[in-house]
C-alpha cells in the first residue's frame, strides 16, 4: 500500500498518540436526535440525510436508518477500513442501512482529501456508497466525530444508538471478533439496546481549520 507524506505524518502522530481525545469531544450522545447536513457528493450532488432515505424509497428500499462514517483518504486507519466499509454498505445498504461517508478533515492540511481526491479514490476503490465533503467544517463538531474512521449509528428518525469504531480489529479484518455496527444494527432491529453503544473511535485526528 502506498502513502501519500500527508499519510505517513498521520501514522507519525498515532503512534505517539493513537487514542488521545481530539478538541472537538463534544457533539451527539447515544440517544440524541442527529441534525441533517447537506454536503457535495464526489458526483457533484448536494446529498442530505433526507435526500438519501428518498432515493432508496425510490428503489424500493425503506431506510431504516444511517450508517453515518466519518472518514478520509489520507489516514492509514482509514483506509485499512475501505474495503471494509465498502462491504458493509454492500451488506447493509440492501436491508435499508446505507452507509453515508464524510470527510470532514481540512483540505488545505491534507490537500489529498480535497475533493478532486475523494473521487479519484471513490472510483479507484469501487466505492458505491455517497462519499461527501464537509468543506467548511460544519457537521463533524456537531456530530461530535474526533476520529477517521468515526461511525455515528442512525435510525430512521436520526437517533442515535451507536457511536464509535466499525469493529474490534483496525489492522487485520480476519481477526475481527465482534462486528461494533452490525451487531449495533441487529439488536435496533430486535428493539434492544445494543451492547456495547459506546466505543473508541481508533485513528487519525480530525485536521481541523486553523
């Protein structure tokens, strides 16, 4: 796999600090009501929360709910986690959780995630999910996203029932033994309360604007 320099600076900095709490701490808790956004898509498109539920219903999928990930190009976590979160989407999406992606770092620290960026890496990855730009920086605070990768649970009505990693094993996928977002999903569709709601987000800091 090779690294851009933005990259290997990212890997610089979790070693020395690889789940130290970023700034922005705050945001949405297990229970809160989500906001919308309205963010680019890498195919031009201004593509919302609402929007989306509406495009699936039009394919005949009712969205149960949002698989909101907070994500880059740039961080070597996240992109340990493409394929997975690709595959996820393709799990998911189907049974009416599609996974909706963010890239939320500022692109004049990592130009590589600019978006230009994003739908080099959206078509050479495959990916078929909505990969979308917070440029100004506006929905990651909000959401209270410290990490790439972050994932944020959704249900239909944008409660929150899960925050933090995709699963228990950034750096091989085949030793994964508990699927966080999966396992999050099954129990809402089982009305319980999944267990755990709560867990580290692992990966690079947010680059925020200075």
């Amino acid at each position: 796999m090779k690294f851009s320099f933005a990259s290997l600076g990212c890997l610089a900095v979790l070693f020395s600090a690889a789940i130290a709490l970023s700034p922005f701490t705050a945001g949405l808790e297990v229970g809160d009501t989500a906001p919308d956004f309205e963010l680019k898509n890498t195919d031009g498109s201004m593509v919302s929360l609402e929007s989306t539920a509406k495009a699936y219903a039009e394919k005949g999928i009712p969205v149960k709910g949002y698989i909101v990930t907070f994500t880059c190009n740039t961080c070597p976590y996240a992109q340990m986690y493409e394929d997975r979160l690709q595959a996820l989407h393709a799990e998911m999406a189907p049974q009416g959780w599609p996974v909706v992606a963010i890239q939320p770092n500022d692109t004049e620290i990592t130009p590589d995630d600019d978006l230009p960026a994003m739908k080099k890496r959206a078509k050479e990855k495959g990916f078929t999910f909505d990969y979308l730009l917070d440029k100004e920086q506006e929905v990651f605070p909000v959401y209270g996203a410290s990490r790439t990768p972050h994932v944020f649970l959704l249900d239909k009505t944008r409660k929150v029932h899960y925050i933090g990693a995709i699963d228990d094993n950034p750096r091989n996928p085949d030793a994964v033994s508990e699927r966080f977002v999966v396992n999050a999903i099954k129990a809402v569709e089982a009305n319980q309360k999944p267990d755990p709601d709560f867990t580290k987000a692992i990966g690079c800091t947010i680059k925020v604007k200075q």
